[in-house]
C-alpha cells in the first residue's frame, strides 16, 4: 500500500489564545520552554526535555508515557517536536507542535529523523495534528534559529544536482526515478527561498510567512512523490556523518551543519558557491561552526560512510578524498575556518 501523506493543520494564533483541557505530556527545551511558558497553561501530567534523537532512547521515552496522558506536546525546535510526534504514533495519541523558531521543515512531516546504527534513519510516523504558530514567538528567536529551515529549501539545490547525477548513471530505483515535473517545481522552490533570505534573516513576519508557505509547499512534493531526493543528497550525508563529532562538547545546531554540506556539495558538482553562500549566511545560517579538523575528517571519510549506510546514490559515490582534494574543498567552500 502506497500513502501520501497530508500536511498537519496549521494555525497561526497568538499562545495565550490556546486553550487546553485534556492531560498532558510536555516534550520541550528549557529554553524553548521559559520562553513561552507564561503564555500556555497545559494540564501536564508530565514534562520531559530529550536531549538526544537516538531511535532507543525514543522507545523509552515513549514506553514510559503515564497511562492518562490524552495529548502529547512538542514545544521548541526539531528535537522536541520530533520526540513529541514519535511518542504520539507510538502510543496513539494526538500530537500539538508549538515551534519557537522554524528552524527545521520537520514540524510539518509526516516523518521522525532517529539517530540509529551511526546514521539517519526515518521512522514514518504521520504528520502531527496540529502545528500553532505565533509570530510573535517566531520573529523574536535567536537570528541563527528564527529562519534557518530556509537550509531545507536551499538543499533543494544540491539534491537536484545529485537526483539527476543518480538517474544519469542509472542509479535511482523504480520509487525515486528522476521525474521532471518534480524537479521543475522543486527548483522553483528554490528560486523563491533565494528571494526570501534576506528578510528571514532579518525576522521581517513577511519573508518568515513565505518560507512557512515554501517550506509546507516543499513537504507536500515530497509526500507526494513519496521520497526526498528533490531535497536530501550529499549535503545532508555530509551533515549526517559529522553530527556525532559535534554531539558532545560543541553541539551545533542542525542548519549549521547543512549550510556547510550545501556549499561542500555545490562544490563537488562544479557550481559558483559565491551567491549560495551570500544567500545562506543573509538568512541567519552560521557556515564556520565547525572545526576544520572535524570538516577534513569527515570529507576523508565521507564515501566509505555513504557506502557503508547505503545511502542514496550521489557524488559522493564518486569522490576521491584525497588529501590533496580535501584541502582544495575545503579551501574553496570557506570550511577550513572557524568562528
């Protein structure tokens, strides 16, 4: 059976306008959390704050639920709300997304990214029941959290590349062969997200509405089609495989990973990095989190652990990481500094 899943309900309201009466299960940030707490009263049952995406630590999570829980809240970013949507299939409840920032097109997936095995894996969970927007809320985040969802779209640029790169060799399957009409429309995306950049990145209400509409639009293709290779190539494998170095000590927050994979893989495929890399610093994206040593260990490491995870057939697959070549990308992309 094939589903094409729909968008969660979404509504745009001020916080204190919401109004909820059945017990509660709380999954947010402390952060996230004091910022909005003063404006929500929720009957909680009980109050959780993962710190982690790994696939058991989920399950635990979920199993742990108290019995009179009828609701499952996610309040934050893309952690919580992922935590929440996973405990809400897992034990069939409905869940409500209160995002702080759009930091990440997750909110409005009907799929939970778990760290299992070393790498991303996706648990489809369906879309969550309701998603509540406060622009007051969002405008006022952090600059390196408030847009930085615009990555998701950006990538659109680079999965293209590697979409086609695959079907030129004959490496797609029969469920993600290359479909043009839906690379038209997901360059067209893209195109629009370049546009928007500057304003998302300066928290004008405005721009940060069209990438809420772009990045919804970009979730429902996906769904569509049923896969995320209009999106998801070699820029999120390189995200993926330096995660773990990031996990402990200097957590970076996920847009700051994928920036530097979109401009690594731009690279890769021969594109002007100059104008990708503008457009994705105007938007609020940080590309010199990373430790140079951790960039050059990864980039060495990359097509092994591609192989290794079985990931979708890219430029990577082709990638000779010399140390030579290393440094040359690294060179080129700007990832050979640190902020």
């Amino acid at each position: 059976m094939t589903t094409i899943w729909h968008l969660p309900r979404i509504e745009l309201r001020e916080l204190n306008t919401v109004t909820e009466t059945r017990p509660t299960a709380l999954l947010t940030g402390e952060t996230s959390w004091g910022i909005v707490n003063q404006a929500i009263n929720l009957p909680l049952v009980i109050q959780a704050e993962p710190h982690k995406a790994d696939h058991e630590f989920f399950k635990t999570l979920a199993s742990d639920l108290p019995p009179q829980v009828e609701v499952v809240y996610g309040v934050g970013g893309g952690l919580a709300c992922d935590a929440a949507k996973y405990i809400g299939w897992a034990r069939k409840l409905p869940v409500v997304l209160i995002p702080t920032a759009l930091s990440v097109d997750g909110f409005f997936t009907a799929l939970v990214a778990v760290r299992e095995k070393g790498t991303v894996q996706y648990v489809t969970t369906g879309p969550a029941t309701q998603v509540i927007l406060d622009w007051e809320v969002i405008r006022n985040a952090p600059p390196n959290l408030r847009g930085t969802g615009i990555c998701e779209l950006l990538s659109i640029v680079t999965g293209l590349l590697d979409w086609r790169y695959a079907a030129e060799r004959n490496k797609t399957t029969v469920d993600t062969r290359f479909q043009q009409w839906a690379a038209s429309l997901a360059a067209g995306i893209a195109q629009q997200a370049f546009k928007i950049a500057q304003g998302v990145g300066q928290g004008k209400v405005e721009s940060l509405r069209s990438l809420l509409d772009l990045m919804c639009t970009e979730v429902a293709l996906t769904n569509q089609i049923g896969h995320n290779r209009p999106q998801e190539g070699s820029e999120q494998y390189f995200a993926y495989a330096i995660e773990p170095r990031t996990a402990t000590g200097y957590g970076v927050p996920y847009a700051d990973l994928v920036g530097p994979g979109i401009l690594m893989a731009a690279a890769l495929h021969g594109q002007d990095i100059s104008s990708i890399r503008d457009t994705i610093e105007s938007a609020g994206i940080r590309l010199d989190q990373l430790r140079p040593q951790d960039v050059s260990e990864t980039l060495h490491n990359l097509p092994a652990y591609v192989r290794q995870h079985d990931l979708p057939y890219s430029i990577l697959n082709e990638f000779d990481p010399s140390p030579e070549r290393v440094v040359e990308l690294m060179a080129k992309t700007g990832l050979d500094l640190h902020g």
